[in-house]
C-alpha cells in the first residue's frame, strides 16, 4: 500500500517542497492515509499538514476533531481545524449540502495539493449512485486518482482509489492505529449508505469481483469523456475558438452542441445542466434571429445566449459592482474581476489630462451619458455606443466607466474619450477589463486574460 501511494504522488509530480495537506476525517481512511504520507515525507521531501472539516452535524463532532488533533500530535504533524454551516436548503440533500460545505472550506486551504482518503470501494459506490441518477460519461467516470489544481483551489489526490476498503482496514489493525466511526455512516435512510451496506454486498455475493469491475469500467468512462472533451475542444476552435459563431455551433449535431456547452461549462467550473433541461435550451436557440437575440437559463447560475450571431454563456446573477476611486493604483477590483492600468508611451488615456481632474473614479454608467471617440465625431449615447459594439444590453450595466470628475473618459469594450487620448509621444495608461469568467463569458473568453483580450481591442 505505501508502494502505491508513492507511486501516485510520482505520476502527480510531487516531489521535494511540495505542500501536502491530508483532509482528515477522523475514519479509518484517512487516519491510514496520513500514516502512509507521513512515512513517505522524509523520502520524498514534501511538507505535510492535516485539516480536519467540523460540520456540526453531530454531538460527537467536537470529540473528532479532538481524535484528529491528538493523532496528528503525536505525529508532528501541523493540524488545523475548518468550522463550516451547512445549508440546510440545498437542493441536493444534507449529504450533498455537507460535501459542498466540506469541499469548499478544503478549497480554501494554502497547499499544492489536497490529499484524500477515497477508496475503490468508495469509487464503486460513486458509479452506481451516479448511475441511479441518469448520468452521463462525465458523471460516470467518478473520482479522479489526481485532478490538477485550479484557480482557488489546491490539486486532489486520491492515492488509495486503488485500494479496496477491507485492505485499508486490515493495514489500520496491522499497525495498532485508532480511528473515530461516524454514527451517520449506518443510516439507511441515505441514499449512499443504502448502497454501501445493502446494494454492493449483494452484488460482490453474486459477483465476487463487483467492486473492481465497477472501478474498471469508472476508466472506461473517464477515456471516453476524455475523448469527448477533445471533441469539444476541436468544435470550439471550428466555431471560432474563444468567440463562437452561433451559426457555426447551430450548424453541428444536437449531441455535439449537447457536448461543447456541456465543456464550456465544466471550462467555468459549473455543474453541467440536466438532459431534458439542456435539449430545451438548444431548441429555443435554435429560433434564435438577428431581431430577436435570446437568453436561456440553464439552471445551477448559468444561461446561454445568442446576440448577433454570437452565442456565449455567462452567469445569470447580477455581479455586484461598486464604485471605486482611482488613485494610481495597478488595479481595481471589479465584480468578479479586475480593471488593470497599464502604463505605456503614445497609448490609453493621457496622464497630463488626467492629473488635471481632481478625482477619477471606476464606476458603472449613467443614464444619458455621451462619449466623443474621436475629434469632429458627435459625442455618442454610451447605449447606442454599445450596441454599434455588439454589447448585450444585459451586461451594459456592469461595464466599467473610469470617469474624471464627471465626464467619462474611458469605457470597457467602447473606447476613450478623444479629449482624454494620448499623444503619440506622451505617458499614457490603458486601462483594460479582465472580467471573472461568469461576467466575461458573453465575449466567448475562456479566460480572465482571453476576455481582457477581446475587450481591449476596442480600447483606445
């Protein structure tokens, strides 16, 4: 087993000064993890830490997060202690609403990777719950042994998913260790512990080697959502790469259409919307005109969009933003986002004019604001401004306006006022919008830096 666990953190690439944190419950599975971690950590050099996440759920919670300071004690090993709330309104469950609590606080720690305890027999478990559940490929292939890290969160590794539950648990008796039982693991009335308890043992009666194959066919899975992916991936670059041509997407299979949005979301980290719910989605698209632009909502945030011949997806919430005063600053928070100011020589906003206003502040527009983007040009509406741009008018409202006392000198995606523009050979600064991804996904950007890259070109 120690064998397997080092050679999971060789094909992760953890080696020497790696920062390692093992989500501890307090079980048998993790307690067995962290003993393995920790003899590994002299030999391969990576710094090691345990978090352990107190729900509240239960009245012997306290005295397992004891359990797990103690045993991590005696260990030296650094232990922290994560309090969370659990929506009791979460559309999924309690189960669910725990696991969204737990992983969220777990996201949050400060390390390379987040290490946890996940067996085979887990592993098995997860397909058939999923599959219970109508899953697709993506669903069916379960837990990763290694998911790399994302912004804002830490790498997963599961280095026991190839082990099964009764080996970790005759490893834990091996070498003396103690570990706390979850009371709620014998309740039936979950619909995961019905499976552990009732569903798998009957199945390894009949078939002695259930777990394993169910595991085998959690990789089949994976290769061919893998293989999906690439085919999302290719779609994507065929309808424009970061912008799609909405004719260009209508114009591929509805499975295939199914498929890109179902990548572009999961590229945004959001749960993928349900079949029934997403075919409706692609047929009111599918009406979709030059005259009659159309927003669908796909359920979990997220909706899909066409607007002159573009389709993106963005986040549904209104981001809140809020006025903010510029004081030189390399940057401003913005909703999600950020507004960068880049100095440069003949490009932005000149610096002379703007030292002349006695504040200058990033806010969102005003009604009736006019804008003059070039000397003997009329000063403009910022709403017939944008749309000339092409910009959705549900997102005009969270654009940023840097304004010099009162008058706006520079808006994101339009322009700068040709009274504020640098001279050729003058200092000036070019302030750009990267939004976050869900206020940034209408211009296609998978990225803060692609929807700054399509932002700026209308800057200046």
């Amino acid at each position: 087993m120690l064998a397997a666990v080092a050679q999971c953190l060789r094909r992760a690439g953890v080696g020497a000064g790696a920062r390692l944190c093992c989500a501890l419950s307090g079980g048998v599975d993790s307690v067995v993890l962290l003993a393995l971690l920790h003899r590994l950590r002299p030999e391969v050099g990576f710094s090691l830490e345990a978090a352990h996440v107190h729900h509240g759920l239960s009245p012997n919670a306290s005295a397992w997060a004891d359990a797990c300071e103690a045993h991590c004690a005696r260990l030296g090993v650094p232990f922290q202690v994560l309090r969370v709330a659990v929506d009791p309104a979460h559309s999924g469950g309690p189960e669910a609403a725990a696991r969204a609590a737990r992983h969220a606080a777990l996201d949050r720690v400060p390390c390379d990777w987040m290490v946890f305890g996940h067996h085979q027999d887990d592993q098995a478990e997860t397909l058939l719950f999923r599959l219970l559940r109508g899953a697709g490929v993506a669903g069916a292939a379960a837990m990763a042994v290694s998911v790399a890290a994302a912004p804002g969160r830490p790498g997963r590794l599961r280095p026991l998913l190839g082990q099964r539950r009764a080996g970790i648990l005759a490893w834990a008796r091996r070498e003396a260790l103690s570990w706390v039982e979850d009371e709620s693991n014998a309740d039936l009335r979950f619909a995961r512990n019905m499976l552990r308890h009732r569903v798998l043992p009957s199945l390894e009666a009949a078939f002695p080697s259930a777990v394993p194959m169910l595991a085998r066919a959690c990789a089949n899975f994976a290769e061919a959502e893998g293989l999906l992916a690439d085919l999302a991936e290719l779609d994507a670059q065929k309808c424009g790469g970061r912008i799609w041509r909405a004719s260009s997407v209508l114009g591929l299979s509805v499975p295939r259409q199914a498929n890109l949005l179902r990548w572009r979301l999961r590229e945004y980290g959001a749960q993928a919307p349900s079949r029934g719910r997403l075919e409706e989605a692609l047929r009111q698209l599918a009406t979709a005109t030059d005259a009659r632009p159309l927003r669908v909502a796909l359920g979990n945030g997220w909706a899909c969009c066409i607007y002159r011949g573009v389709l993106w997806l963005e986040g549904v919430e209104e981001v809140s933003v809020q006025a903010r005063e510029w004081r030189g600053e390399a940057a401003l928070p913005w909703g999600s986002g950020l507004v960068r100011f880049e100095c440069g020589l003949g490009v932005g906003l000149s610096r002379v004019r703007l030292q002349e206003a006695e504040r200058l502040v990033l806010a969102a527009r005003a009604p009736g604001v006019r804008l003059q983007l070039a000397p003997g040009r009329p000063r403009q509406l910022l709403r017939k401004l944008c749309q000339a741009a092409g910009v959705p008018a549900w997102l005009r409202d969270r654009m940023p306006v840097l304004w010099a006392d009162d008058a706006p000198v520079w808006v994101a995606g339009i322009g700068i006022a040709c009274s504020h523009a640098c001279a050729p050979d003058e200092a000036g600064v070019m302030p750009c919008w990267e939004p976050g991804a869900r206020t940034g996904a209408w211009a296609g950007a998978g990225s803060a830096a692609q929807g700054r890259e399509h932002l700026s070109q209308f800057d200046g």
